[in-house]
C-alpha cells in the first residue's frame, strides 16, 4: 500500500501533458510569428536600401551629365537658338556620355518620364550628335532604365529665357538663347515617398558653341 503514491508520483496526467502541449503549441506560434517578422523587416530594409542606391546612381548620373551639358547653337526658323529641349517631365540636351553607355563624341541625351497603369520609370536615351543631318539616321544610339516605380516626374529651369527678361524658375525651357543656369529634378514614386530634389547648376550657362 505504501508504493502507490511513489508510482503515481513518477509519471504526468492527462491534463499535464494538454497543459504542456498547449504551452508548446502557443510558443511555437509566438517563434514563428517572430521570425516572420524579422524576415518581412530584413525584406524591407533591403528594398529601402536598394531604393536608396537606385536614387543616388540615378542621382549622381544626371547631375554630371546636366552639369556638362553644352550649349550647343542650331538654326531654328529665321534665328538660332540653343540645342536645349526642356519640358515638364522631360529635358534633352548634349553632352559627352560616359564610355559604359557610348564611347567618344557628342551625344543628345533624353531624360524623360514614361507613363504607365500602376507606376511609370525615369527612362535615359541617347543618340550621337551628327555632322550633317542626312537621311541616315543616328550613327549609334541607346536606352536605358533610371528608376522604377516612379509616379510623376516634375523638372524646373531657372534662368533668364530671353534677354533683358528677369531670371526665374520656368517649366519649360525652349528655343531659348543660352541654357539655363540651374535645372531642378522632383521624383515621386508610386508608393507615396519622394526622393530628395536634385538640383544642379550648368557650367556653360551663358555660353554658346557653334559647331
């Protein structure tokens, strides 16, 4: 008689065991739920830092190749004027490329924003600058991505538009006599952020070149 409290001692009741299932079962989820968690944030970190480096490649491209643009003299109509197209979501201008995108001479160079259903993209072309305008076509040319997941698009031109007037931020920036001597960038993207304004003065404001 004396051993049975001894032998009931060494083992775990019914209950116990749901108890401890239960508690087990409730961590397991509280572990998982836990390293989802951290992977949903490591994902978001990641795109965050992607986004970043896209914004300042993106960035550091234009404000070279804007700050080198040249003011590049054409005829148009009875008067010339310079080889600078400015527009609210697009400016094309000349100035040398990089070797990874063309190797030596002069290039047009067009930034412009391309428009489609969710998100749209920041979209660079470009097209060697000829010596006459034949009926060939560009010698070489090219295209590449900026940015993803762009929104809008918006550039500025401050500058003096035509002589005599004051200097100003404008929208558009064509058929003018001298480049503008600073052009401003504002990104939004599709998911609501916006990247830091760029804005980047050019070196030959005031200048003209005459090929």
């Amino acid at each position: 008689m004396s051993r049975a409290p001894a032998a009931r001692a060494a083992g775990f009741t019914l209950v116990e065991l749901l108890v401890a299932l239960t508690l087990f079962a409730v961590l397991s989820v509280l572990l998982f739920g836990a390293v989802r968690f951290g992977m949903r944030a490591t994902e978001v970190g990641t795109a965050r830092l992607e986004r970043a480096g896209d914004i300042a490649a993106a960035a550091g491209f234009l404000r070279n190749e804007l700050a080198d643009a040249q003011p590049l003299e054409k005829q148009q109509d009875d008067r010339r004027t310079i080889a600078f197209d400015g527009e609210a979501d697009s400016v094309e201008f000349t100035a040398l490329t990089p070797a990874y995108l063309a190797p030596g001479g002069w290039h047009v160079l067009k930034v412009a924003f391309e428009r489609r259903d969710a998100a749209g993209r920041l979209v660079l072309s470009w097209r060697l600058v000829r010596a006459d305008e034949g009926d060939d076509g560009p010698l070489a040319s090219g295209r590449a991505v900026l940015l993803e997941g762009v929104k809008s698009v918006e550039f500025g031109y401050f500058g003096a538009a035509a002589e005599g007037d004051r200097p100003q931020w404008h929208e558009r920036w064509q058929d003018a006599a001298s480049l503008p001597a600073l052009v401003r960038l504002r990104i939004a993207f599709a998911d609501g952020k916006r990247a830091p304004d760029l804005l980047v003065a050019l070196r030959a404001a005031g200048a003209v070149w005459r090929p």
